[in-house]
C-alpha cells in the first residue's frame, strides 16, 4: 500500500511540474476544431443547414398558413387556425443570425485571400438569408448583427427599408464580382460549382433572380426607390445581368441521403403523423388536372366502408365540433425521403414573378408565355410529363388577372421555406377560404414577434422597434405591406 501511493505521489508530482511548463492557454485549447478552415469549407455547411432548415420551416408553418396541410384530427391551437406564439419565431430567428455569422466568416475569409467568387457568393447568401429574416420579423438587426468580438451586444435593430437597399446592392456588387471561367475549390451543394464549369455562371444567375425576388417584393415601394428602373437593368441586359434561363438553373439544395446530406425529416413516418392534406390546395391540384397529385398526396377513403374516394383533402381552420365521415388525403411520404431535392429559388418563380411584371407593364415581354412557361416548369422541375393539351383546360388558359398568375404561383411555391406566405402578404392570393374556425379574427398574421430574450437582453433597441412597426404583435405590417 505504501509502494502505491508513493506511486501516485510521484506521478501527480511529475504531472505538475510538467503542467507548470505550459501555460493556461495551451492547456485549454480545444485541438478538436480546424484553427484555419480554407475559405470553401465554410460554404457546404450554410448550404446544408439553412436549406434543410427552410424545407422544415415550409413544413411546419407555411403549409399550415396557405392551407397546403393541416394537423389533423385537430380542435386546438394550431397555425392553421392562425395561432402564433410569443415563440412562434424563435427558432428562425436563431438559426438564421447562427448561419448569417458563418456567412460573414466567409465573407471576410473570401476577402483575406482575394477569391472574388467566394466573396461573391457570400453577398447572394447573405441576400438571400437577411431577406427571408426581415420578411418574416420586420425590421431587424443588421448592421450591427454579429458583431460581439466588436463589443457590440446590444445591436440596433435596422429598418426592413435600409436592409432592402443593402441587400439589393449587395447582389449588384456580387453580379460584378463572379468570375464565371473559374471554379470553386470546395464542395457546392446548390450548383456544383467546384466541378462544374457553369457552376460560377448559374451563381451569377442566382444572384440576379433573386435580385427580381426582392425587388417585385418591394414594388409597392416604386417612387421611394427607383424598383422599377433596377428591374428593367436587369431584365434589359441578359449579358451583363444573366437570370435562371431553365430549371437546370435553379438554384436546389440535393440531399443524396447519404451521411452527411440526410433528410430533414428523419423519419417519413413523422411527416404525415397527425396531418391531412389541406382541401384548398387539393382542390387547385384537382382542377388543373395536375400531373403531380399522385407524388404529392395519398388518396382519401370513406370511414364506412374503407372505399377510396380519390384525392379529397379536409379544410383547413374548419369549424370546431365538424364530423368528418371520411378520412383525408395525406401527403405523399415520399416527399421526405432522400433523395431529396429541396428547392430553393426555381426557373418557375422567376417566370411568374416576369409574368406579373409584363402584366403590369413594368417590362416589356408576353405575359402568356411567362406564365405558361411558369406553370409548365415547375412540373418539370419535379421529374413529372406536362400533357401536351394541358392549357386546354379552362382553368389554366390563361384569362390576363394578376390572381390567376398569384395562384399559380402560389402552387410552383410549394414547400419553398416560407415563399408562399410572403407572396400572400403582399398580394392578397390566392384567395384563402375562412372555414369557421380561424383564430386572430380570420386574419392572416403578417409576421413573428421578436424573441423573447431580444425584449430581455436588448430592451433599449427592441422597444424602438417595435414602436417603428406599430407594436410587436403577429399583424403589425412590415414596410413593403404599408
């Protein structure tokens, strides 16, 4: 026993001389992190998670808001009955100032080593992270955002105005900076554009697609900024300012399935527990006689005899107490499995949002075709035939309303993160029933409240805020509504 603890003795003593020959620091240094990441390595990450993340988010609350699905059977509390929390937005909110803090590390990692193509891409990341952020809140912090190793731990919350001109310059100055003859030197989830010689291209087209996003997003705004002459720029200078030309140009996040590119939704199973799909969106499916149906939803049975019924969803918000003598359509499981192609910004949007712009004539171009090309792409896009007798349909021939282009829109949008609710917000389509049983007196919430630890840690800054917005609560309208 003595021998032993002479033993220990004599090693605890050589530990600490050993241990005072270094100091604290390299002590406690964590060697399981990468000190010097190259600058490509940051972009595979933000890709992944954010793109993940927004399929998830058009999961579990758009298609709740636009009555795409709903949780079913359900009398409660739901968000398709309108029905937000004080923490409804929180997780959003987190995620985004996370990857946006990543973001700015390749930003400034980009800059250190002069890549132009890294510094380009993220500007458009950055637009399109930011631009997403501020649709759903109002105005947020943005110019002082993420910059507590600058002492700055109360940032002041950025008018949703200022972040728009930021940002629309942002992607201008990203235009410029692409060098399309090079190639990246990392992994690029969204358009491969370290093995692709396009791939620089298509980012380019990226940036100015998305640049149109933002800007017919702001058209009510024409006279306080000059929207309509950025948006001719670009659409007048398909050379200098290239946009989505095919659904090879999209901009899709691929999900092989295999780790670490898995689905956001672990298990199928947990896609369709609980929900049906909504009757509305059926029903716009039904009608155009949509090629798709069967890839996105299961077929409807009668509970009395177990028959099928075809495709026949249940109504969202419906009236509380409502007896259902049939079991609804589901989505489809297939939906959540990999591999998976979750979009991000498609050739379809960008010729619904010409479309609008031509009807408007805001550019010149024929509006039919847009909105043919619109409709006709984004079953494409989803690997399924368009029937060559397809526009024969009365309901799809186009009639020349704004609303049947929104409508149309609004279905391309499908399981695009938060889109469909935007484009509602700002247009007012498509016509969503109220069917007896919304909360917030039917009205659709404009946006999220702001964290609750943002009102803790930053009350200063959060009461300017949201006395700027009208009051933080779920229908105060953000600047591009007013």
């Amino acid at each position: 026993m003595k021998k032993l603890i002479l033993n220990i003795c004599l090693v605890s003593s050589l530990f600490f001389i050993n241990s005072c020959g270094r100091d604290f620091e390299e002590i406690n240094t964590d060697t399981s992190k990468i000190k010097n990441p190259s600058v490509g390595s940051l972009l595979a990450p933000i890709q992944f998670e954010m793109g993940s993340y927004n399929y998830k988010r058009a999961n579990d609350l758009t298609f709740d808001f636009m009555q795409v699905a709903l949780d079913f059977p359900n009398e409660g509390n739901s968000y398709s009955r309108y029905y937000l929390s004080e923490a409804s937005g929180n997780g959003f909110w987190n995620n985004s100032y996370k990857w946006l803090k990543q973001v700015k590390d390749l930003e400034q990692a980009a800059t250190k080593v002069n890549n132009n193509n890294y510094l380009a891409i993220s500007k458009v990341m950055k637009a399109w992270l930011y631009s997403n952020l501020t649709d759903a809140f109002g105005d947020i912090p943005y110019s002082e955002a993420n910059k507590m190793d600058e002492g700055i731990m109360k940032p002041k919350f950025d008018t949703q105005k200022d972040i728009y001109l930021d940002l629309l310059n942002e992607l201008k100055v990203a235009n410029a900076l692409f060098e399309t003859n090079k190639v990246l030197s990392d992994t690029d989830l969204f358009f491969n554009a370290n093995n692709d010689s396009n791939g620089i291209l298509k980012w380019k087209k990226f940036a100015n697609s998305l640049s149109l996003r933002l800007l017919t997003r702001i058209l009510n705004k024409n006279g306080e900024i000059d929207v309509h002459a950025r948006i001719n720029e670009i659409v007048n200078n398909p050379t200098e300012y290239p946009i989505f030309e095919s659904n090879d140009d999209s901009a899709v996040l691929q999900l092989s399935g295999i780790a670490p590119f898995l689905p956001p939704i672990a298990r199928p199973q947990d896609f369709t527990a609980g929900r049906a799909a909504g009757e509305f969106f059926v029903n716009l499916m039904t009608d155009n006689n949509d090629p798709r149906m069967a890839l996105f939803f299961t077929k409807a049975k009668k509970l009395s005899n177990n028959s099928t019924i075809g495709y026949k969803g249940a109504p969202s918000g419906y009236a509380y107490g409502t007896v259902f003598d049939y079991q609804p359509s589901n989505m489809n499981q297939n939906l959540a499995k990999a591999p998976l192609s979750v979009l991000l910004l498609s050739y379809s949007e960008v010729q619904f949002i010409l479309a609008e712009l031509s009807l408007k004539g805001i550019i010149s171009g024929n509006t039919k075709t847009y909105y043919e090309k619109g409709v006709t792409s984004i079953i494409e896009q989803w690997k399924t035939v368009v029937p060559a007798d397809y526009f024969n349909n009365p309901k799809l021939a186009y009639n020349g309303t704004l609303e049947q282009i929104m409508t149309q829109k609004y279905l391309s949008l499908f399981f695009v993160d938060h889109q469909q609710w935007y484009e509602y917000k700002r247009t007012g389509f498509p016509q969503l029933p109220n069917n007896g049983g919304l909360l917030n007196d039917g009205k659709m919430p404009r946006r999220f409240q702001y964290p609750i630890s943002t009102k803790v840690m930053n009350p200063e800054n959060y009461n300017a805020a949201a006395a700027n917005i009208g009051g933080d609560n779920i229908n105060s309208k953000t600047w591009w509504e007013n």
